[in-house]
C-alpha cells in the first residue's frame, strides 16, 4: 500500500511564531520604559529649575553703598565758622538762648535736606560759639537750651553729620576742634544772669530772626 507524503509537523511554525511575537512585545516593552524613564527625567529637571528660579526670585537684591551727599569731603571752612560764630552771637543779643536753639535746630534741619560742608561749618560754630558762652547760670534759668548747647551734647551733633556725610572720625573730632578755637577766639565774653545781654545793633540788625530764618531755609529748598 501507498502512502501520500508526510506534512510537516505543526510545532515548528507555532514555535516560529511565539518567538516573533516576544520578540516584538519585548521591544515595546523597552520602548515604553523608555518613554517612561526620559519623562520622569524631564519632570526632574523641570521641577529643579523651578525651585532655582524661586529661590533666585526670594533672595533680596544686593543694596548698593550708600554714597556721600556730596561726593567727596570737602576742607574746613573758616569763613563759614565766622560766619556761624556772628549769627550766634547776633541771635543770642536779640532773643536769647531760646531763640539761638531755635537759630540751631533750624539751621541743622536745612543741612538734613540740602547737606553742604561749608553749612555744616557754620551750624557747628554757632553751637560752639554758644557753648562757649554758657554760664552757671544759664543752667538754671533756660535749663532746655542749656542742655541742648552742652558742649558734649554740641559735639555729637556735629561729628554725627560729619561722619554721616563721610568723614574719618578722627578727621571729624579735628574739625570740631577748629570751631571750637575759632568760637572762643571771636565769641562775646560770658556774662552773668543778672547782665541784660549787650546787644550789637549791627549784628543783630544783619541775623534774621528765627522766624526769617525757618521762611528763607524754606524758599532755598522750594
């Protein structure tokens, strides 16, 4: 009897095909980690650079060095000193220790808005020139302007707006010291309480008075 040919078994192409299926399901498999890995990166990355650009945004500015009002310290002026030293003493003959502190605080609030050395010169001799004046007596009868022209009290508002401005502190005190020879050496002699102050009609007709002086300071800065 005859027999036809054998057909080749079935298992070798079902074989065939299993492999070429893992084949392929291992490849989108890797391609998805893939995906998965480069997105999580990505997310790592942006999330980083976030957290930069706030901390940048949270940390403050660098503040720049605060500059002299004027750019440079300028030399003792010895007319400005004078010039200090006889509106004391004009403002002092006219209104008394009063109406210099008034002179006073006038004059250093006109330095605060407009700073110029030589205006510092001339606010500290006034001061000086009315330090130098003080009495015994002064300090009991106009306790408050006493205090407020002590010389120590004087000083430190002097060599406060002069180092502000700039000035070496040694340099400052050396400043003071200047005016303080130029008010003792140019400044009415002291007097009494019971003494009606002499008053020097020149000088005290070329001091303004406080009240001119607080209307004209504030026409200069208008």
């Amino acid at each position: 009897m005859v027999r036809g040919p054998t057909p080749p078994p079935a298992s070798s192409n079902s074989g065939g095909c299993l492999a070429v299926v893992l084949v392929i399901g291992f490849i989108l498999l890797v391609a998805q980690c893939s995906s998965k890995g480069g997105s999580s990166s990505s997310v790592g990355e942006n999330a980083a650079m976030t957290d930069m650009n706030a901390e940048g945004a949270a940390a403050p500015a660098p503040q720049a060095a605060p500059s002299s009002p004027i750019g440079g310290v300028e030399p003792f002026d010895a007319a400005a000193a004078a010039r200090g030293v006889a509106r004391e003493r004009a403002a002092a003959s006219a209104e008394g220790l009063p109406g210099a502190m008034i002179y006073s605080q006038n004059c250093y609030d006109a330095l605060g808005r407009a700073f110029s050395w030589s205006k510092l010169d001339e606010c500290g001799a006034f001061d000086a020139a009315a330090a130098a004046r003080l009495t015994d007596d002064d300090a009991v009868s106009s306790e408050k302007e006493a205090s407020y022209f002590d010389g120590e009290t004087a000083a430190g508002r002097y060599l406060a707006a002069a180092t502000g401005a700039g000035e070496q502190a040694g340099e400052a005190d050396e400043r003071w010291a200047k005016l303080q020879a130029k008010a003792k050496s140019t400044a009415a002699p002291k007097r009494s309480a019971d003494e009606a102050p002499a008053v020097d009609e020149a000088s005290a007709a070329a001091a303004p008075t406080a009240a001119e002086q607080v209307a004209a300071e504030g026409a200069q800065v208008h």
